[in-house]
C-alpha cells in the first residue's frame, strides 16, 4: 500500500474519536475468544449484550450530563428507587404492564429534574446536588422497601427484560433504539447543539441566547429518566424489585461514557463512544467471570479502568 494511502487511512482513523475504544474492544474479544472456548458462544454473547445495556442505557444518560460539564452520581440509587416505584405500580396497585415503564420513566424524569434544577437555577455542584441525592435516594428506596424486594411482577411483565423477539433481548433493542435517538438528536437538532454549546462554553451560550438553564434542567431529567428505565428493565428480567438495583452501575455508566470518548469538562464526545464503552465494560466483566478471576478483583480492575480513562480523558485535552 503506498504511503500516501496509509498516511491518509491513519489521519481519518484519527478524526474518528471512537476509533481507539472500537480498537480495544475488538483486541479484547480477539483475545478472550483465544483464551477461554466458551466467549464467542451465542448464548454468552447474548449474556454480554444484555449486560450491556442495562448499563448502557444508564450510561447515555451520564453522556448527556458529562456534555454539558456536569456529572450525575445518583443514577444508580435513583434506578433502584424507580425499579421499587414501578413495582409497587405494577404490584400494588395493579397498574397495566404496559403503562408502568413509562410511568416508572416520567418519575425518573422528575428525579432527575429536581437534580437539575438545583444545578440549573440555583448553581449548585453538580457533583454535591447528585452525591446528596443519591443518598436521598438510596434511604428513601430502604424506607419503602424496609429492605425487602417487591415480587414477584409476573410473567406478562416480565417479558421486557427476558423476551427476545428474532433472538436479540429486548433490553438490547430498547438500547439500540435509544442509542439511534440519541445520536440523531445530539448530530441533528437544535437541542444537541445546545447541549454541546454549553459544555464548550457556558457564559458564551447564554450571551448568544441558548436557553442554557432549560437545557440543563431537561438534561438532568433525561439521564434520570435512562436511569429510572435501565432500573425497571433489570427488575423485569429478575422478576423482583430490589433495594439493591443499580447499585453498581454508577462507576461502570460513567467509565463507558469516559473512555468512549466524553470529555468530564464537556463538550466532546458521540453516542458511539458511549456504546463502545459500555460494550468494552461488559466484556471485561464477562471475561473476569470466565477466566475464573476472583469476583473481588473485578471492583479492583474497575477503578484502575476509570483511572486510565480520566488519564485519557487528560491527554486527549492537551492536545
């Protein structure tokens, strides 16, 4: 290949942002495919999507909040406050299947506006709102709960987390599709470019008349209502609402969004990145699993992982 060619493939490759993170992940799956006969199996892919995408939904919720300069740390304890909400719907008060998701959703969406607007309106830390909130939540969820699950939810409701209509999980589709959404939104609206806007420059945007402190707001709400989604998603899937849902999805939602390419001061980074990243996530969990590593570790490997991530995040802004 001559070397005008190559010098023109790597500078094109350079511009794609997830180029990198699609790179790893592919080594990843080269690898464990090697190393263990048992990965590339359908049924455990299939296991490593739907891991995925619990995460992954959470995930593209904190993309949108690291956009605009923010960071949502109660999205775990607030997806399983949601889970326990739409099981007492569903459960208690007898709600139809269909309408809990999105009932279960628009209350996300009111936990997360709340977050919002004490970030939006009253300029409070993103990180200090979100970090009280989620304790607000977490002990809100115990109250309820009393510590003990709702279940069971029943079969016609468990569906959404175990159907699999022409063998793909349902919570990959809803993944999938929100993925779609969002990347069209964020490429081709008016709202997405708000949002980068303000995490560009945020005294900027509100000079040239972007509603800045509605878009915040809005944001919030979004990655509250993903995460209120991802929550009753899992607890279909478990057929049981549990205290304990989401509780490990805050560090993995926020390392997908990192090293997929989301800048923690904003304004940078796609919905590809994102979906890359939770990908990479899930695989690393399924591959501790299968090489038979010490479940202790993987906590370990996590946080070495968002270290790495914010190391790049660092690089990548110097240069």
């Amino acid at each position: 290949m001559p070397q005008t060619t190559l010098h023109r493939l790597r500078s094109r490759i350079g511009r794609f942002e997830a180029a990198g993170i699609i790179l790893a992940l592919a080594i990843m799956c080269g690898l464990l495919a090697l190393a263990t006969e048992n990965f590339a199996t359908s049924y455990n892919l299939a296991v490593v999507l739907r891991q995925a995408s619990f995460v992954g939904i959470i995930a593209l919720g904190q993309t949108l909040v690291l956009l605009i300069g923010g960071i949502d740390l109660s999205v775990g304890a607030g997806a399983g406050l949601s889970a326990i909400i739409g099981g007492l719907l569903l459960v208690h008060l007898g709600v139809d299947p269909w309408l809990v998701i999105p009932l279960t959703c628009l209350f996300g969406f009111l936990l997360g506006s709340i977050n919002g607007a004490l970030v939006a309106y009253a300029r409070l830390n993103p990180f200090i709102v979100t970090l009280a909130a989620w304790e607000m939540f977490a002990g809100t969820t115990l109250v309820i709960t009393g510590g003990s699950p709702i279940r069971p939810l029943g079969t016609s409701f468990q569906q959404f987390g175990l159907g699999a209509p022409f063998g793909i999980p349902v919570p990959v589709i809803v993944f999938a599709v929100i993925a779609l959404v969002l990347a069209f939104v964020l490429n081709r609206t008016a709202f997405g470019r708000n949002i980068y806007a303000i995490g560009g420059n945020r005294q900027a945007a509100v000079l040239v008349g972007i509603p800045v402190k509605r878009v915040e707001m809005m944001v919030f709400g979004l990655s509250g209502s993903l995460a209120a989604l991802a929550g009753i998603l899992y607890a279909s899937r478990m057929d049981s609402a549990q205290p304990s849902v989401g509780e490990g999805w805050l560090m993995p939602s926020i390392t997908a969004a990192i090293i997929g390419g989301v800048s923690l001061r904003g304004g940078q980074g796609t919905v590809t990145g994102t979906v890359t990243g939770a990908l990479l996530m899930a695989v690393l969990a399924n591959g501790i699993v299968l090489l038979d590593i010490s479940s202790y570790w993987q906590r370990v490997i996590v946080g070495a992982v968002v270290l790495l991530a914010i190391l790049i995040d660092l690089v990548r802004r110097r240069r």
